[in-house]
C-alpha cells in the first residue's frame, strides 16, 4: 500500500516506481538514510515496464545477475525469466528497504520547475485517469528531483498504418496494449496469429504462443540477429553451490557483465567473427529443419540493434516442430483475411500482432524549466550520462542498451547518493554542470542505428568527445569513471554552489 498523500516537501524527489525508482530509493536507504524522500508513480502498481506489458512470454533479455541490483542476490540458477517474477524481485526489494510507504501511486508528474533563489524544485501533479493526467492537480518541492521515468511513451508505442487495415476483418493487437482474452491455451489454440517484427519482443511472444496451440508466422522484412542461449549455466550453478549467495552473486555478475562487454566490442571490431559464431549457434539450433537464408540472415553486424535472445533456443524448436513459421517479404495490403504480400503470397490471419516497436520519451515527457525559462533538453550536454549542462539538482537514470540496464542504473543511484553527501559536506544547495557550449556535439547514443533510437535520439541531449561529457556504454568505464577510487565528485565541472535556500514547509 502506498502514501495516499504525497508530503508537500522531500529531499529527493523519485518520479518512477520501476526497476530504477525502487533502486534508486533503496540505495537512498542504503548510503543517505538521513533524506527524506518520496516516489511518485503513474501507475496503479510498482515495476514499470514489467507491470505494463502483459503479453505471453513476457521476459528479459538480459541475464538476471545483471538485471537485478547489485546489493539484492538472484536467488536462482535460472537467468532468463518472465515479467511476473521480475516484477516479486522488485517488489521484494521495496519490502526489504521500507519503500512502499512512500510510493504515491495513480498521479502523474507533468512539470518541473526550478527556482535558483529558493534552491528548489516544484513539480506540478496530476492525478492520472484511465492512463491520462486528467485529474486533480497538486503540487511538490523537493532539492533533488531523479527522473526514474524509463525511456519510452507507455501511452504512445510505434505503430506505423499499414495499407488496407480497416479492411481486415480479424484483431490487430499492438504488444504494449495485449489483451486479457488472448492469454491462455484455451483462448490461442487453433487461431492464426501472424506476428509483424523480428526485434526482441516478436522472438520473445512467438514461442509461447506457438506454445499455447497458435499457428504463429513471423513476418519479418529484415531478419535480426538471435542468439539460442541454455537457460542453465554450469558455471553459475557451481558459484551458487560452492560460495555463499553475496560472493557467489558478485562473481557471477562480473563474469556476465565482462562477457557481454565482450562480445560487444568483438561485435564493433570483429563483426565477421561474431556473426560466424551467431550463425554457426543458429545453423545448429535449426539443425537443418528450416531455411537459414534469408531468414536468419541480418545484412547488419551484430549489436547494430539488440542482440535478441532466445532461452534454450525456444523459437527454433517452434520454427523446427512447425508450430511456428518465418516469411521474410514486405506487406503490400491488409484485407479481409489477413495479409497479402509483394510476392503475391497471403498469410491468412485471425490476429495481427504489430510487434513494432517502442516511442522513445525523455524525462517522462517533462520539459524542465529553470528560473522560468524551459529548456530544451537537445540543446544541452549530457554529464556523464545522467545530468544535464546548465540544469541544477536533476538526475536521470537511463541504463544500458549493450547490457543490462540496471548495470548502469545501479552505479548512477551510487553516483548520485555520492552527489549528495557532497553537497551536504560542503553546504551546497546546489550541484550543476556546466558545460563549454563550443564543444563538438554527437548524438546521446551512437553507433546504433536501431530504428526506435533513431526516430528519437534528435531529442535527447548531446554528448560530445571528452569526459564527463559522454554517454558511456561501457559498464567497465563507467564503474571506473563514477565509483573508482580517482572518481572525482567535484570534478572542476560540476559546480556546487550555495544560494540561499529559503525554509520550505514539510
Ligand atoms: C518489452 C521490454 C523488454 C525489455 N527487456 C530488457 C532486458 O532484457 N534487459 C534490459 O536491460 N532492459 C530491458 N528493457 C528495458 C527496460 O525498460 C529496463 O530494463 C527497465 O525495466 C527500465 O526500468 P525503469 O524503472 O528505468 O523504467 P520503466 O520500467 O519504464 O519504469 C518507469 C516508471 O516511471 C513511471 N513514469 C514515467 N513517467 C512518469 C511521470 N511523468 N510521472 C510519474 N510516473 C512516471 C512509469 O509509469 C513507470 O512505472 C526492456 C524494455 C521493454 C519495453
């Protein structure tokens, strides 16, 4: 149960009750007990994205030693695992850490406003109605504000028209919005599903709806790389038997960490090789059985988008025992059937899933205004991937797209409790970057043309070509630039200033 009425005043203000949001106020707990602090959240219950997409097979991506926090063990020898037991694991760090009671949940934060001479920010509320902020309004301050709000619209996905769609005479189901009678075995058996996409949740719903009696097609234009991965590691089995959780936890989290590092790099260096063992693991995991071109053939290197998953090879067995098919063409028109192809071919359907992706939203939708003027968020520079130039006190938690997200969600709430013992050591009511202007910009994420990053990247802020003012995707770097021993809090280029706060209400 949450706080039915949000304080008028904290320290920190958390907007986000996902996997950043919990973390974050855990490591809050952990490394600054004495702030006062409140989470405020749109949504009815904690866990963001593991709470909002409820189709069949909803999982990871990402080995849970590296998805989970670094101060909460995974307590299991399986690393891939469905929303629903993400969403106890973060739960249960609420619990462990005392956080729900200062979770308001059902409001919406939609502005924020910082005011130099109080040395505060006031953020206006809504509360949300059927998933709009419709309702009444209310308002905040706080001296920190940390943006835990994710980076994508939960209101607005991807989802381009497709010719003839008010023809087709079945259901069209966008992923983000799944509905309640397309779950069980009795409500999939026997229907014609066809799935539009090949990214990470196309590879993920295809298997357990096959699963569930669908006759599932993936209808792809380009195929994505797959990696079939066992779902049980010897090694880590051996950790958890032989050390005790915490050590064995960490060890395992290094080596995953390091080894997806890896291949990343070996991706951007030596494409040729990574795509050879790509292709040697999907050769065998289709033992024959199914066309690997053009189907599972990318014409882009690996890690150019998402390395997609696929837990003991689940989409090649359906693929492989004709539960599921692949056609790779492009969509001339709906009709009333299903789909009609540019090759002449139909796939008839009785739903359509567009499995097409995301709309990417910085800071929740919130346009920052400081002393009155808002700021346009492309027009600063990002600090060390989490601030932004010339905007005081404002954090935000947006973690990797090579690893685990939470790899990097972690050590910025670490950077950010550092942050604030600084400013209290010091007297600073205020911490801000300050940023050359004349620096060269590059995107917030580069070198990675996946479609979602960049129908959106335009908005999010600049990064440029030194220290600190790069977006790393790199945790190796990161842990070394934010919490090694020569990570430096006041760096020269964080300025920690002390305007007169006046006495705020609590
Ligand atoms: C289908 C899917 C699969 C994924 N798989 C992986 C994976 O395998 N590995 C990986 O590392 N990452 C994965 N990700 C990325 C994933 O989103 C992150 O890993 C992680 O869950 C993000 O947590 P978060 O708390 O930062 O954001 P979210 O989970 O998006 O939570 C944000 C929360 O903030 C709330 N919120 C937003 N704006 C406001 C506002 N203005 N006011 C109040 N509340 C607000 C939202 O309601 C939500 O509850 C996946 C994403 C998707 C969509």
């Amino acid at each position: 149960m949450g706080n039915e009425t949000a304080p008028k005043h904290v320290d920190v203000l958390i907007v986000g009750a996902g996997l950043s949001g919990i973390g974050m106020a855990c490591h809050l707990t952990r490394e600054c007990p004495t702030k006062s602090y409140a989470i405020v959240e749109a949504r009815d219950a904690m866990g963001g994205t593991w709470d909002l997409f409820k189709y069949p097979g909803i999982r990871t991506d990402s080995d849970m030693y590296t998805f989970g926090y670094d101060f909460k063990p995974w307590k299991s020898n399986i690393a891939i695992v469905e929303a629903s037991l993400i969403k106890t694991y973060i739960q249960e760090a609420a619990d462990e850490y005392d956080v729900t009671r200062h979770i308001t949940f059902g409001k919406r934060v939609v502005d924020a406003s910082w005011d130099s001479d109080a040395s505060v920010w006031t953020v206006e509320i809504r509360d949300v109605i059927d998933g709009e902020p419709t309702g009444a309004a209310s308002s905040m301050t706080c001296g920190w504000l940390q943006m835990c709000s994710g980076y994508y619209s939960y209101n607005e996905p991807h989802r381009p028209d497709f010719p003839g769609e008010a023809s087709f005479g079945g259901e069209i189901v966008h992923p983000q919005f799944w509905p309640d009678h397309l779950q069980t075995h009795e409500q999939l058996d026997g229907k014609k599903i066809v799935v539009i996409g090949s990214g990470a949740t196309a590879v993920t719903l295809i298997p357990a709806i096959a699963e569930k009696g669908a006759h599932v097609t993936m209808l792809q234009r380009t195929p994505s790389w797959i990696a079939p991965l066992p779902q049980k590691n010897p090694v880590v089995i051996g950790l958890r038997k032989l050390l005790p959780e915490k050590v064995a936890y960490q060890a395992i989290r290094k080596i995953n960490s390091f080894r997806t590092e890896l291949i990343y790099k070996q991706s951007r260096k030596n494409p040729d090789k990574v795509k050879k063992l790509l292709n040697r693991e999907v050769t065998k995991a289709l033992d024959g059985q199914f066309p690997m071109d053009p189907h599972f053939t990318p014409s882009y290197n690996p890690w150019d988008q998402r390395l997609c998953l696929a837990p003991d090879g689940d989409i090649f067995t359906a693929i492989k025992e004709g539960r599921a098919n692949v056609v790779t063409e492009h969509i001339d028109t709906f009709d009333e059937t299903g789909i009609l192809l540019k090759n002449g071919d139909h796939l008839d359907a009785d739903v359509i899933v567009t499995a097409t992706g995301l709309q990417m939203l910085a800071l929740g939708g919130v346009t920052p205004v400081v002393d009155g003027n808002p700021i346009d968020l492309a027009e600063t520079f990002t600090y060390k991937g989490f601030m932004y130039s010339g905007i005081p006190n404002l954090g935000t938690t947006f973690g990797y797209i090579n690893a685990s997200w939470t790899l990097r969600a972690d050590l910025i709430a670490r950077y950010i409790c550092r942050i604030l013992q600084q400013m209290d050591a010091h007297d600073a009511t205020r911490a801000m970057p300050i940023a050359d202007p004349d620096m060269p910009k590059r995107p917030y994420v580069d070198d990675f043309p996946a479609g979602y990053m960049q129908r959106s990247i335009h908005t999010f802020p600049k990064q440029s070509d030194r220290d600190p003012w790069t977006a790393s995707q790199s945790y190796s770097h990161d842990k070394k630039t934010l919490l090694g021993p020569d990570a430096e809090i006041d760096d020269g280029v964080m300025e920690f200033s002390s305007p007169v706060r006046e006495p705020v209400d609590a």
